[in-house]
C-alpha cells in the first residue's frame, strides 16, 4: 500500500510543480491583457525632451520646409481668358489693377482673331489654340473694354484703380 501512496503523492507533487511551472512561464506572456494598476499606484510618465532637429541649410530647404515670413513671395496666377466659338467662356472677364502696377492677364482663342485693349491702344494677335499673354503698365486709371477687334466682341472689362 505505500508503494500506491507513494505514486499518488509523486503524481499530486508533479501536477503541483506543473502548474506552478505554467503560472511562472505564463507571467512573461503578452497575449494576456496588461492590468491598469490603481490610480494611488500609477506613476506619471516621465517626460521626454524634444529631441533637437538638424538644421538644413536654407538653400537646401523647399519652399514648402521654410517658415512663413522667409517665403519668396510667388507671383500672382495671371488670369487666362478662354475664347471659343467667338465667345469668352463664362461671360465677360472682369479684370481689376491698381495705378503703376504691370496689367498681366493671357486670352486663349479657338479661332485666329486680333485682341484690343481699348485706352491704352494694346493690340495684339491670336492664334487659334494658342495662348497669348498680355503685358503692359497701368498707366492711367478708369474702366476700359478688351475686345476682339475683328468681330468686335468684347472679352472682358479692365478696371484701373488708384
């Protein structure tokens, strides 16, 4: 009879040591869900230092990395007049500048046509799908018509103001 003890004493001892060694190993297993400890026992996180950024030299940063005030400022989109069938698309452009400044705007034409700056007596040629940019001083003020000069359709209203 004790060898039966025996046995069932080893067998109770080794299903012991197994489920200590399982609950051990076990411990360092990160499928199990981390517990939040009490807040009295939680410690707040040490905060970290920013790290420092290397500096680019600015001939090599894009326009897009240098700070606003260090912008080249970019030039103006020259607005664009598109003619089709002897028409401005969208109705007649309305065009505004201030005294001194450069008057830029480009018209874009299906059709062969020539373009009049009405005051300031700016002609200039189109050719059909072609874009022909305008460019001269705004050297008086007022209200002025750009035309198509052949058909006579006017394209769009420059205004000058001081």
């Amino acid at each position: 009879m004790q060898s039966r003890l025996m046995r069932a004493a080893i067998a109770v001892v080794a299903v012991i040591a197994a489920v200590v060694l399982f609950v051990v190993l076990s411990e360092g297993d990160e499928t199990e869900p981390e517990q939040t400890p009490p807040a009295a026992e939680r410690q707040a996180p040490e905060a970290e230092e920013p790290e420092a950024e290397a500096e680019v030299p600015e001939a090599e940063q894009s326009e897009r990395e240098r700070p606003e005030r260090e912008r080249e400022p970019s030039e103006p989109a020259i607005p664009t007049i598109v003619v089709r069938d002897g028409e401005p698309v969208g109705g007649v452009e309305e065009l505004t500048f201030r005294s001194g400044d450069r008057i830029r705007f480009a018209i874009r034409s299906d059709v062969d046509e020539e373009v009049h700056v009405h005051g300031f007596d700016v002609y200039a040629d189109l050719e059909a799908g072609r874009k022909r940019e305008l460019d001269f001083p705004a050297a008086f003020e007022g209200v002025f018509e750009v035309e198509l000069h052949g058909s006579g359709v006017e394209i769009a209203t420059l205004t000058v103001r001081p």
